[in-house]
C-alpha cells in the first residue's frame, strides 16, 4: 500500500519494448504524481513515450514485444503492476478509462453507438439489457447527442459526434481516473474546442481525475491543473500548470514555448527544437537532451541530473538547478 494522498502515483516506471534484436527504451524511471480531481497535461515529441506509459498504467502493454521492467505504478494505493489480469479487466472502463486519439478507430463500425456504450456498462455493473441502454441514452444526452440517436452507427457521426460517444464510454461507469490520449488531434480546430470544452465540465460533473497526453500546450494551458513534459521516456519537468508558464526552467521546455506561432510577430522562419529526439534504442548517455541543448555544461554528457525542487510544485532534472 502506498499513502493516498494521491490518486495516482508512479515510480520509477521502467518499459521497454524488444524490435529485431534492439531494446527500444520507450519509458525511463518514470516518477508522476496526479491528484483526486487533477487535470495533468502529458507534454513531448512524438515517441517521448506518453501514450506508452497511458498502457502501462492500463495494464495494456502488449507482451511480447514489450515488458515492464521496473516500477509501480498506485492507484488509490494499491499496485496495479501486482494486479493480476482478471483484476486489471475489472478495473479498466470503471475504475480507468481511456479516451482514444481516432474516435473512426476507437468505436466498433458494425454495433449502434447506444449497444457500445451499454456493453461497456454491463461489462461492469449487473443490470438488464434494457436499464444498461436507458443509462446509454442518458450518457448521449450528457454529451450532447439526442437520445434517440443510439440506434445510429457511428459511420452517421460527424468526427466530433462520434468523439463525443467515445466520451460517453469512458464515462459510462464513472471513473476516478480517465486518460484522454491526444483526444482532439483528429479533429477540426472549431470541433476542438467544443469536445475539449465538453470534457473539461463533464470532469468537474463527475469530480474525475484526467490525464491529457498532447503536444499542444496551447490545449494544456484551457484545461490542465498541473503539466508534465516528458522527453525520451522521462519526466524533465513536472509543475502547476501556472509555475510552468509564468517560469519554464528545462532548456526543453522552454525550446517547447519558443516553437508556438507568435501570430502578432511577423517571421520568416519559425523557431524549431534543433536536432532530432534521440533513437531510443540508444539514449545518449548523462541526460538525454544534452545533444540538443544549447545550455549544456560539460557534466551533462556525463551524468543524469536529479530531479530537483525548485519551488513548491515544481520540480526539473536539469545540472543548470542543482
Ligand atoms: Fe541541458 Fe544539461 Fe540541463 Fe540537460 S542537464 S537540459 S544538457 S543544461
């Protein structure tokens, strides 16, 4: 048991994936914290490993090729990496749901959007057929589609409708936790804001905890309460979301800042991260950003910093703080 003053909490999460001879470092001693009824923003680079530690904390890595090397992972205090699988089946969609990126993928084509959200609350609670569907409709209507569209098949939604059913599964059993992997990237900007705006209410309806992995710290700034930005399977930065923005500290994260569009500022070129994001079947040794840092100290290449608090909530593995 660990104390549960959080409702999430990971430490030292280690994944690794094994791809024709090679050991793909996707997750690295991955330390987050997330509390009861938090918003965190889980920011990186395509393949820092955000939506690899969402599996993992899911019990959904797929084994072979990948395993979970070290780590535990709390949830309301209690190990999820000791669960066994019947355990974590009950616990995914009730206790931990997951909203996905392509709601065209997510949702099955050939079963009408109100028999999907009525399977998933039958596969957690003991009620008819009949009670499970009344409850669908109801779950449609929160998010904002007519009841009497259940019968439809999700080939009749728009993108944003048929993101919105996703919604209305992973809130169909009221979880404590939901993981909401890059859940507008694709859709419209205009239908964004709607789902992201529709998200963020029905979280406080339902007093959820919400992990939000995107890229977008435009996105992270409307509706996250803390942010962590990852890079190369670790945590270099952890903060309150206003701590961040007031004062991003990691040499990564303010080269994060400096790439938003500035739509004031005339430019011909817009500011990029130089270099590329490490091959993860060989992170540079010392910290992993050093070979793109433009702050970088002799020790850097050498050593792996600590994780170092700055101020209360706000933590940074970076030698420039030690
Ligand atoms: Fe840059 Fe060194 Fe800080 Fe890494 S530890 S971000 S290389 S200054």
């Amino acid at each position: 048991m660990n104390d549960q003053k959080n409702l999430l909490s990971i430490k030292n999460l280690t994944i690794h994936y094994k791809t024709g001879g090679n050991i793909v470092h996707a997750v690295d001693n991955l330390d987050l914290d997330l509390g009861h009824g938090e918003t965190l923003g889980f920011v990186g680079e395509t393949g820092a490993g955000k939506t690899t530690t969402a599996l993992g904390i899911m019990g959904l890595i797929p084994n072979p090729p990948g395993k979970i090397i070290n780590g535990q992972v709390f949830f309301k205090g209690e190990d999820l990496l000791k669960k066994k699988h019947k355990e974590m089946r009950s616990i995914r969609g009730k206790e931990i749901a997951m909203i996905f990126q392509d709601p065209m993928t997510s949702l099955d084509p050939v079963m009408n959007v109100g028999d999907q959200i009525a399977e998933m609350i039958r596969i957690h609670e003991q009620i008819t057929k009949d009670k499970a569907l009344e409850k669908a409709e109801v779950m449609l209507e929160t998010v904002g589609i007519r009841k009497d569209r259940s019968k439809d098949y999700p080939h009749q939604f728009s993108g944003g409708m048929k993101q919105r059913v996703g919604i209305a599964i992973a809130l169909a059993c009221n979880p404590k936790l939901i993981i909401a992997d890059e859940p507008t990237t694709a859709l419209d900007v205009t239908i964004q804001a709607q789902v992201l705006e529709l998200m963020k209410s029905l979280k406080e309806k339902y007093d959820t905890s919400m992990i939000l992995i995107t890229h977008d710290l435009g996105i992270v700034a409307e509706i996250c309460d803390k942010v962590a930005i990852m890079y190369a399977g670790n945590v270099v930065e952890y903060s309150d979301k206003n701590s961040l923005y007031l004062n991003p500290l990691h040499p990564y994260t303010n080269g994060l800042f400096q790439s938003i569009p500035d739509i004031e500022k005339d430019v011909d070129k817009l500011n990029t991260i130089k270099g590329l994001a490490p091959d993860p079947t060989n992170l540079p040794k010392g910290c992993t950003f050093h070979p793109r840092c433009p702050k970088a100290l002799p020790v850097c290449s050498e050593k792996k910093p600590d994780n170092v608090m700055v101020e209360p909530n706000h933590y940074v593995k970076c030698f420039l703080y030690n």
